[in-house]
C-alpha cells in the first residue's frame, strides 16, 4: 500500500463487554489526545462479543463526530480463546492451535459480513484478528511447542484463503466490495500478503501491526497499514484503549472519511511497549 506521510491518521481501538459506546464518548475520542480521526470497532457475528458489538447506532453516532471506523472481527467461542493465545480469564493457551481448521474461515467470512451488515457497513475492510503469537505453541504438560511456527502460519493462512473465497463470492453474487483486513503479528501479515490468493477484488489484505513487540515480524514487517503502537496504557472515560496510526494510504476505514491530519505526533518504533 502507499504511504504519505501528510495524510497520516491517528486513533484509537478498544473493546467494552458493556457495549461499544457504553462508556467512551464519541465526542471524547475525537477529542482525545489532541485529536483522533478513526475508532477500531468490534462488530458481532463473532461468539464471544455479545454487547460489545458495534451497531448501526453506534456508528452513526461516532461517523456524526467526523470518525471513521475499521471493524475487527474475533471469535471467542464461549470459554474458548479462539482466534486469541488468551484464555477468557487472560491467561496463556496454546488451544489457538485447533482453531484454525478447515472450515474455519468460512464460517468466520460468513458471520464477519453479517456482523458487518448488523453495523451498516456497506463497504470497507474487516480486519480478522489473529491475536497470538504464531511462534509460541507451548503445551502446558509437556513445555513444548505443540506446532512449529511455519505450520501455523501454513494453517493461518490456508484460513485466509477460504475467507478470500468466500469474500470475492459474495461480492460478486451481492454487488458489494468489502475488502479483507488481517490484524497480527509481523510474520502473519507477512505470510497473508505475499500470498497471491488471499484478495478481495484483486485486492491484497490491508494489514494491522499488533503491538506486542516480542512478537515474530514486528520489527521487520514494515508495509503495514495500521500499527498498533501503543497496547493498553491509556484510558479513556474509564476505559483502557490502543493507540494506531496509519501509514498514511488508504486501510480499509468506513463511514465518515475522516479529514488529513498532519500535526498530530506520530508514533513511531521507541513508542512505550505494551503491558
């Protein structure tokens, strides 16, 4: 994707049980820190995201204050990590590793452009959230990696082309041009990209740099989309939030195009590490 660095944008993601907009502002994030112009959104369809799914209400609220919106989508089957290396209390798992199984990513492209539809988002990316470290498999019985790193990213990807398949489908079928999005670590999105099956339109994936700096590819991935360059260290009306900026070209965003910003500070790779 191409950078331009006048019309890099800055914001912010997060995720409330409670409901997108339960708590934070969108006034309040358009404000914060001298300015944001997009909010990374979780939309539903996706188990495990209950009110914490954006709705149609929530996005006209936060496109009324000039902000843009990226959706995320991540499975989290009931007391399941899912696309996450987290359990639901916040500890480590390595049962990521039999998640990504053949028909997977069908089912989750399926319900992502339904949790889309449910927000009125009617083009745009949807950023798949691989929210682990593809290096670390590590079976709490034995203290081993239970796959390799190269098999997982082999498995995650073969995961994104049912989702390309299943996109350009039903793009095709429905007149739509929603786009693929892959939030992770460096060596995920470097394996997603380079991959010539994995488009939406003949689109490759826009991509998301995960903040997590001990993860594979942070610091040689460098045609990101998005970075994630601060993980959790702010918090906002009472909520703890992401910071992102973009690379400066187009990632994905909907509703309200945000305007160029080019006085905000930028973070860049000596941005505080996340917790």
């Amino acid at each position: 994707m191409s950078t331009n660095s006048r019309a890099v944008q800055f914001g912010i993601d997060y995720r409330d049980p409670h409901g997108a907009l339960a708590h934070i502002k969108p006034a309040d994030i358009q404000s914060f820190q001298d300015g944001k112009s997009f909010v990374g959104e979780y939309i539903g369809g996706a188990a495990g995201q209950d009110k914490a799914a954006l709705t149609a209400a929530d996005a006209s609220a936060l496109g009324a204050q000039g902000l843009s919106i990226v959706s995320i989508y991540e499975n989290r089957p009931s007391g399941q990590p899912g696309m996450s290396d987290t359990d639901p209390s916040g500890k480590y798992t390595s049962a990521w590793v039999d998640y990504f199984q053949p028909g997977q990513g069908t089912t989750d492209a399926q319900n992502a452009i339904s949790g889309a539809n449910s927000a009125g988002q009617l083009t745009g990316a949807i950023y798949f959230a691989i929210d682990l470290n593809p290096a670390k498999s590590t079976d709490p019985a034995t203290g081993k990696d239970r796959i390799s790193e190269e098999t997982a990213l082999d498995q995650i990807d073969e995961y994104f082309q049912e989702i390309s398949a299943y996109f350009n489908s039903y793009n095709q079928q429905n007149g739509t041009s929603y786009q693929i999005g892959v939030y992770g670590a460096g060596d995920v999105l470097a394996t997603i990209v380079a991959d010539p099956l994995v488009n939406a339109g003949g689109t490759q994936a826009f991509t998301w740099l995960a903040a997590p700096i001990s993860w594979p590819g942070y610091d040689t991935f460098t045609a990101w989309d998005i970075k994630q360059y601060d993980n959790d260290q702010f918090r906002l009306d009472g909520r703890n939030v992401d910071l992102d900026q973009t690379s400066g070209g187009a990632f994905g965003q909907w509703g309200i195009a945000p305007q160029t910003v080019s006085d905000f500070p930028c973070g860049d790779d000596s941005s505080p590490s996340p917790g």
